[in-house]
C-alpha cells in the first residue's frame, strides 16, 4: 500500500455527516437518499442517526434507476414531480444526498433530461428549507473517471473532507476561520472582475452577501460564494477544467454573456449537452452564482463538480438558480457551476484591485 494513501471509512464519514454537518438531534426524521453502490455509508449513517434518537427515512435506488426513468418514462411522468419525493421530503427536518458516479447509460438524450430536472424543481425548493447536505461515495466508476486506481481515490475522497485528520471537525472550524478573513474582504467590494486565458468577466455584488461555504451543506467543500446582480455578467468566459452533467462529458465551454444572460455559448464536447441545459428555462441562462475555490486538500480535478469547484486557486460560476440566503433572485431548475482554474494564470480583481493572482490570495 501506498504509504501516504489514507483509507476511507464509512464510518468515519457517517459521524462527519450526523454530528457536524447536519447535528442531528433526538426526534428529527432524516432522509438519506443514494444509490446500493452507497450501502456501506447508508449502513454507517443509517446506525448513526438511531443512535443519535432521530429516525432515518432511507431512499435507495439501483445505480441506473435515474436514468432509466429520463430515458423510458412517458411523458406525463417525466413532466412532473414524484409526489411521493414531495412527501419524503416535507416530512423531514434534514436530508442527505449521496452521490454515487456510475457510467452513463446510453441514449439518454439532454433534452429529456431537461424536461425531467425542471419538473423535480419543487422538490429541490422544499429541501433548501430544510438542512441538507450533498455528499459522495467513492465508487470504480469514479475513480476511473478520476483517473486513479479505486484505493487511490477512496482516499483522494477522505484527504478532500479531512476524514485522514485527528479531528475532522477542528480541520473544518479551520477552514471556516481563513474564509471568514476572505468574506470579510469580499464584502467590501461592489465588482468582482475574472481575468485570464479567454476570460474577462465582470460581475455587480452591491448589495448581496457572501455565504462561507464550510462543509455543513457540501461534505467536502471549501468556498465562498454569492449570487451576483442577475443583470451584471458582462464579457465572456471560458472554463477550462472538463466535467460531467447528467452523466455526458462537457469540455472547453466558451460562454458570452451581456445584460446578464448567456447569448453565446459553446464547447469542444458536449455542446448539445450545453445547449439543452441553457435552454431549459427562462432563469437557465443567468448567473447563479460566483464561486471561489480554497480547499488545499483538493488539487487535482476529478471531473465531479462536488470536488472540482472546491480545488484552491479556482473559481466558478454556476448558470441558474440563485442562492436566496445571499440575495440571490433567480430561478432555475439548473444549477451547474463551471469551473476556471487560475492557477496558471489568471486574476480576480475587486474593484480593480488584485485579490487572487495565479491561485494565490493576495
């Protein structure tokens, strides 16, 4: 075994989850929401929320079950929300969601997963009213797509959430501290500018709050984010880190926006996948959010957006829905962050003044 290699354990992960994330306490109902390729964790969480004397609501599917269901369901079904979903989700104080990557199973068309992801809108409303947390198991699928062998990424996965330190929760109330000094900066800033390779986007901020993204929502996170004025985006930027929406591989998108909205977009692979998403709603082709990475644990991508937008000395900006807690105002059933990696050249100014240069705070 590699020497530096840290070994992932559900256990560890679960604990991380109840107790920090989402501090579970006696009589709450969590929903816990994953694929059978998550069953070691969903086992682990399942013991730690009764041991905590809440009461788990476990929601499991086979790894394809999404995907079947875009790809065969008629249309009065992929047009609507599953009331039985609505129900789960209504009946909970907080919920987990466990991403499991798996292959993408083929003719599933962009289109119709479009249709289907708008019509669970109202799901992903009534769970932001709740505490929540998104969070992945490592899975072969993952790891290939990673491009490291399983034990490799098991513990790429730990390193990325500080399961490997003595006490995680410490590690986090860390992180928390040096973003709450890039929050305070931020704050003062009315213009956020993105400068580098194909890039020079302007964004307002007057007026909207910055959120220290600290791992009780994303397990792992580390970012500060904000919903930009929703009719600032002004220039144009392209995303040079590859990733993953709805299963297709999206890479190299180039995207130009005024007023605020998207009006020219494209990319080297997956532009229909681009495309159909942009296309989805009225709110789809606004900024949603600005993001910027800090998590030193994360430093090569993975091509899975819960990891990449994370990695320190990057930024994102996610095309959609909007974060109300910042001032945020749109809404989109889309919310997919693309992500710019600054670390080989590229700035961030505040009101032309130099906050982040090649990856590096100022």
């Amino acid at each position: 075994m590699n020497p530096e290699r840290t070994v992932y354990r559900p256990e560890t992960h679960a604990l991380l989850l109840t107790d920090y994330c989402l501090a579970v306490q006696p009589g709450e109902r969590v929903l816990i929401q994953g694929t059978t390729l998550a069953l070691p964790l969903v086992e682990a969480l399942t013991r730690a929320v009764l041991e905590r004397g809440a009461a788990p609501v476990v929601r499991l599917e086979y790894p394809a079950q999404e995907s079947d269901f875009q790809r065969l369901a008629a249309d009065h079904l992929l047009d609507a929300a599953d009331p039985l979903l609505l129900a789960d989700v209504e009946s909970v104080q907080a919920s987990i969601r466990i991403l499991t990557p798996s292959a993408p199973v083929p003719g599933l068309g962009p289109l119709r997963q479009a249709r289907h992801r708008k019509a669970l809108a109202p799901v992903a409303r009534l769970r932001a009213q709740r505490r929540w947390n998104l969070t992945l198991y490592p899975t072969p699928y993952g790891a290939d797509a990673a491009g490291m062998t399983l034990p490799d990424y098991e513990s790429f996965v730990a390193r990325a959430m500080f399961l490997d330190a003595a006490d995680p929760v410490a590690k986090w109330g860390e992180v928390r501290a040096l973003q709450a000094s890039l929050v305070e900066r931020l704050s003062r800033a009315r213009e956020v500018r993105i400068v580098g390779p194909g890039t020079d986007l302007r964004l307002d901020v007057r007026g909207r709050s910055w959120v220290n993204s600290d791992g009780r929502r994303n397990m792992p996170s580390g970012e500060v984010f904000i919903s930009p004025v929703e009719t600032s985006a002004q220039g144009e930027m392209q995303f040079d880190l590859p990733t993953q929406y709805g299963g297709a591989d999206v890479r190299n998108v180039r995207l130009t926006f005024e007023n605020g909205r998207v009006v020219n977009a494209s990319a080297e692979e997956g532009e229909d996948v681009l495309l159909a998403a942009l296309n989805t709603d009225d709110g789809s082709r606004v900024v949603g959010e600005l993001g910027i990475g800090t998590n030193a644990g994360i430093q090569t991508p993975s091509r899975n957006i819960l990891f990449d937008e994370k990695i320190g000395g990057t930024v994102h900006v996610a095309l959609g829905n909007g974060y109300p807690e910042t001032g945020g105002t749109n809404v989109s059933a889309v919310h997919w962050d693309l992500i710019k990696d600054l670390r080989t050249g590229g700035q961030v100014l505040l009101d032309g003044e130099v906050f982040q240069q090649d990856g590096q705070f100022m």
